[in-house]
C-alpha cells in the first residue's frame, strides 16, 4: 500500500485567480480601488471618535492573562481600556475623561472574539455565488441542516437556470451557474457528484460548483468545455484545475466584490468578532492586490485583519515573501492590518477525502474521488522540501501556520518540526532553538492526532488550532463513514492539548463552516455530533471547560495571532475592543451557547454593532 501519492490541496490557490484577472482589468492598485472602498464604506468613514465609557451592573469576565477575573465595572476611553475593578475604583481612575455610564442591566461583557483561521477574500468571492451548503440559511444559519441532499441543491440550481438574466456572464456574455458550498459527505444520501449527474440540469449552460472544503469542484460538460478541460471528463476537479475553470468563469465586478467583502466582515462583527486572521492572503499573482483590498477594508471597517502570506508547496514562492516582507509580531496602537505569519499546505480535506492518511478512508471504496488515491492528497513529494522551507522560514523568524488534516501528513509535519526546532551541533544553535520555539508556530485543523503526536507537539512548543466544526457538523460521518468509531476518536483533541501544556484556539476555517466564537465554544464543551442520533457525543474526554472554550475564541486565539497585546482579554492598556451578549455563555445553565444574543460589539472604543440597530446605523 503505498502513501507517496502527490497532489496540490492547497486550499486558497484555486480560489482567486478570476478575482485578481477581473478586477485588475477594471482598476489600479491606487486611486480607483481606494474610491471604491470608500463608496462601500462611507457611512463606516464617518464614524465618531472612541467614546469614554464606564461600563457597570453586569458581568464582566477580564479573561486576564494572569487568571481571568470578574469585575465590577470596566472603565474605556480614546480607543484604549483604561481600568477594570470595583466601580468606585473605574470612577476614580476616569475621572480625566469625564465619561458616560452604561448600565449593562445584567447583561455579559467580554473582550471582543478573535477568529484565528478564515480565509477573507475568498469568503467575499462567494458571497455572489449560489449558496448551496449544509447550513439553514438566516437566521438559523449556524445549524446542520439534516434535510441536505443533492435533489435539494439540484432544485435551487433549476430555479437559477430558469432566470438566465440574473445569472452571472463569462467575457463572451454566456450566462454560468456558479455555486459554493457542496458537500456529498453531509447529504441524506451520501451522493458523489460529477458531470454526468450534473448534465441534465442543464446541457448549454455551464455549471461550476465548488466543494465546502474547497478543495474539490464540480462541473458539468458544458462547464468542461468552456474552460478548455479535457482530461477530467468527470468533471471533478481538484486544485490546480479548478483554478483552470475559475479563469475562464465569470469574473467578479470590483464594486460587487468590495460590497461583498464589506459583508463577510460586518457578519463578522454581527458575531462579536472584533479581530479576524486570513490564513492564506496572497495566492494569486497579485498579492499587492489582495493586500490593497484588505488593508483598506480593515481600516474602514469594523474588525482588525491580521493574515498570513500563503506559500505554494516550492522555494522560490517561499523566498518571494521574505524577500519583500518581515513579520509585524509586536505593533503597538490601534493598528487595523498587519501580515504576522507564513501559511504552509501539507494536504488536503478529511470531509472532501484529500487529507494524507496512513491507511485508506473506510469509504474509499463507495465513495472514490476520481484521480485521487484512497489514502488522499500529499502536497510535497519529497518532505525534505518542507523541512527545508519550515527551516527558512522560522530561521527568518515568521511564525509558520501548517495545514494538517489527515494523520500522515501531521506525521511528516511534526518529524519536520522536529528537524527545525532541534540543536544541531555547528549548525543551529540552543538559543536559536529557543528563539525559534517562541515564534508561537502552529499546527492548523490537527484533525487526527494520536497520544505520540500530542505529546511531540507538546514538546516541540507547537500549538494546535481545531476546526471545532469536524466535531459538530461532521463528527457523525467522520465516525460512521469516513473513519470508522476507533479512528473518529482522535478528532480534535482539545484537552489532550490543552493538557499536555499547549496554546489551543478554535477556528471556523470560514468559508468552510459558518462564523461563530459562540457556536464553536458550544461544539468544545460539549463534542455533540449534530447529524446522529441523540446528538451523540463524540469523545467526552476531549469536551473544553467553559472557560477554557472562551479562552481559545479571546485571548488563546489572539496569543496564536500575536494579537495578545494589543486584544484578547480586558485589562488596562489594550485596546477597547469588547462585546456585550444577552446572556453569560459561562452560566452553567445555558447550552446552547450559538443562541446567545451578540447585543453590541465595540472595536477601539467605537461601537461598530448593535443588535437592534443595522451596521450603517450604527456608523451615522
């Protein structure tokens, strides 16, 4: 049985092509692009200044590197948190600032969710796509929706192939169905997709879909051979062909995009987010582009952007980045954007059968992804070309982001890591280890893990970041179809990490599962697997404390970011940036955490969200 397959799974890549092409042919990197972010944001232009503000008479949760505490009130002022204690305590030290009081009339405020791992601009790209996921739609948005199968996604592509007019045109005028989100592992049944499936909807007008994971694509003929394909006659695509079809697809208008992208990010601070991170900003050939777009939507908008620079699987893409960039790991102010991390792609998806496994998917027989082996994708065909890339990279110092799902590739991910962050006599040093191992280097998803991987993550100071939502939305056919009960076992194992010493933080890998710091908590505490029966649990001994959860979406989450100074938690010195929820998501007595209200979300002191009133409102 061999495990040497190679592919490409790497999950920005295919994504932005046709997004850089369109809307380079329409605008400059300058003024053009600029004028168009300011239309988008003009209400958000406007805003006042950061208020001076007492808040009182709920809870309050620091979440305080040192062991978070429960305050009394919490005292703000010019954008930075200017005390937390007693009430008479907060007065004292605001008296310069002659602030306002809040009553918060019992309800929670908390420091303002971090997202560590999401992917923006793609986010954006798909927002004009039809929306043909596992998820209900608003506002329920955040829940599996257990009625998903191909007849249901079939019927919302024929109620788009019948109003042609509305659908998007290729530079020839040819109308296409563009759809984002399917995934065969969550229908009821579970259907493979391919062109012969997807033809009788239509035989004229192409049909392009793109797999949740975003690693895998559908297309029908017509699709095919619009984009000049003519190898796959499956028509399942895998990266580097996908990026093939979205070249000759219909290419996003720059006004459209940058009010999608307002979008992604104003649902982000509707959640309660107030720092998000791109894990994988500049996969195309125009990264100035990408960096434009979200240096100016950071600036204007109501989240801080932090990202990592994503790096195809060869050197010289690689050297390109430190040739042009250092890592911002210590700013200070209220700084909006900032690039903090490389991003390396070892494999692919475990929900999608690309993730490198050490033995072959229990479904592989039933449900084979054409051209893809049945233990999945690996990225690098000689691993030594990582090893040497992991070393040149920290050896420059950038914090490395690597993308591991299936258990051979964190095999290989963590013997590189190991190779990197070892004393070499002559040749690396003890205190360059050191230096090294303080870069806060991560391991991304970590799907699988076994007590051997955990205890060398530990002792090499890695740092897991869990897509909690392999547990929750897909944990039941991880364990029913895709692994097997013993295997499943070893998904995400927040405690174990969390015991063996390391940093752990949640992540909703969005586009890939819904946003939500609420819902994520909700998915570690309790591991319910939301398509089985009962909502079985899937591992108990895995399940985070309630604090512990808060901890990986605030300040755990910003310390995997190199946030932690500047967010995360409520103490004195960092900036205001907090949320305020209908209900305390530590209260024993409430489950279903996804539920509680995200009443306000304040960012540097300026509130950029209520619940009652809409995002422009807010901004007047």
């Amino acid at each position: 049985m061999s495990h040497d397959h190679l592919g490409c799974a790497c999950c920005n890549l295919p994504h932005l092509p046709a997004l850089t092409t369109g809307l380079l042919t329409e605008t400059a990197l300058g003024g053009e692009l600029d004028a168009a972010f300011q239309h988008a944001y003009a209400r958000h232009a406007r805003t006042l200044g950061p208020q001076a503000v007492i808040f009182h008479n709920g809870v309050i949760h620091t979440l305080a590197a040192g062991g978070s505490a429960r305050v009394e009130a919490l005292g703000m002022a010019g954008g930075t948190i200017i005390a937390t204690g007693t009430l008479h305590e907060v007065r004292q030290a605001m008296q310069a600032h002659r602030p306002a009081e809040t009553d918060l009339h019992g309800r929670t405020l908390l420091p303002g969710f971090v997202e560590p791992h999401m992917h923006v601009l793609p986010s954006a790209l798909y927002k004009s796509w039809l929306p043909l996921t596992p998820f209900r739609p608003a506002p329920r948005q955040q829940e599996l929706n257990l009625e998903y199968s191909f007849q249901s996604i079939s019927q919302q592509i024929r109620t788009a192939l019948a109003q042609p007019d509305k659908l998007p045109k290729d530079k020839q005028g040819n109308p296409w169905v563009l759809g984002f989100g399917v995934d065969p592992s969550l229908m009821q049944p579970w259907e493979d997709i391919t062109a012969s499936q997807l033809d009788p909807l239509s035989s004229t007008v192409p049909i392009l879909l793109m797999n949740s994971s975003g690693h895998l694509a559908y297309l029908n003929t017509a699709a095919l051979q619009a984009a000049q394909i003519e190898d796959t006659p499956s028509g399942v695509l895998t990266e580097i062909n996908i990026a093939t079809a979205l070249q000759a697809a219909p290419q996003p208008r720059l006004l459209e995009f940058v009010a999608c992208l307002k979008q992604v990010l104003e649902h982000a601070s509707a959640m309660g987010f107030t720092s998000v991170f791109d894990a994988g900003l500049g996969a195309t050939e125009q990264p100035q582009l990408e960096i434009g777009l979200l240096k100016l939507a950071a600036h204007l908008g109501p989240v801080r952007i932090g990202a990592a620079l994503f790096t195809k699987p060869d050197e010289p893409a690689l050297d390109k980045w430190l040739q042009r960039y250092t890592p911002d790991l210590d700013s200070d102010g209220d700084q909006r954007f900032s690039i903090r991390a490389i991003k390396l792609i070892a494999d692919g998806s475990n929900q999608g059968l690309t993730g490198y496994q050490s033995e072959p998917y229990a479904c592989s027989h039933e449900h084979a992804v054409p051209d893809v082996p049945d233990t999945g994708l690996n990225n690098y065909q000689d691993t030594s070309v990582f090893t040497r890339m992991l070393d040149k990279a920290v050896g420059h110092g950038w914090p490395v982001l690597v993308h591991a799902n299936g258990d051979k590739a964190v095999e290989y991910v963590l013997d590189s890591y190991a190779q990197v962050l070892t004393p070499r006599p002559g040749i690396l040093s003890e205190e360059e280890v050191h230096k090294r191992r303080q870069l806060r280097l991560r391991v991304e998803h970590a799907s699988l893990l076994n007590d051997d991987a955990i205890a060398k993550m530990a002792e090499l100071q890695l740092n897991p970041s869990f897509l909690i939502g392999h547990v929750g939305y897909w944990g039941h056919t991880f364990q029913c179809t895709i692994f097997g009960q013993e295997r499943a076992q070893l998904l995400d194992r927040c405690q174990s990490a969390l015991q063996a010493g390391m940093h752990v933080s949640l992540h909703s890998d969005h586009f890939v599962s819904p946003l939500g710091a609420l819902r994520m908590m909700e998915q570690a505490v309790f591991r319910s697997m939301e398509g089985a029966p009962d909502n079985e649990v899937l591992n108990q001994d895995e399940c985070l404390s309630r604090m512990a959860a808060l901890r990986a979406v605030t300040l755990d989450a910003a310390w995997h970011c190199h946030l932690d100074h500047l967010v995360g938690s409520l103490e004195a010195g960092k900036r205001a940036d907090l949320v305020i929820l209908a209900q305390d998501p530590l209260d024993e007595s409430v489950r279903k955490l996804r539920d509680i209200v995200v009443e306000e979300t304040w960012l540097a002191g300026v509130k950029v969200h209520s619940h009652s009133k809409s995002p422009g409102d807010m901004a007047r």
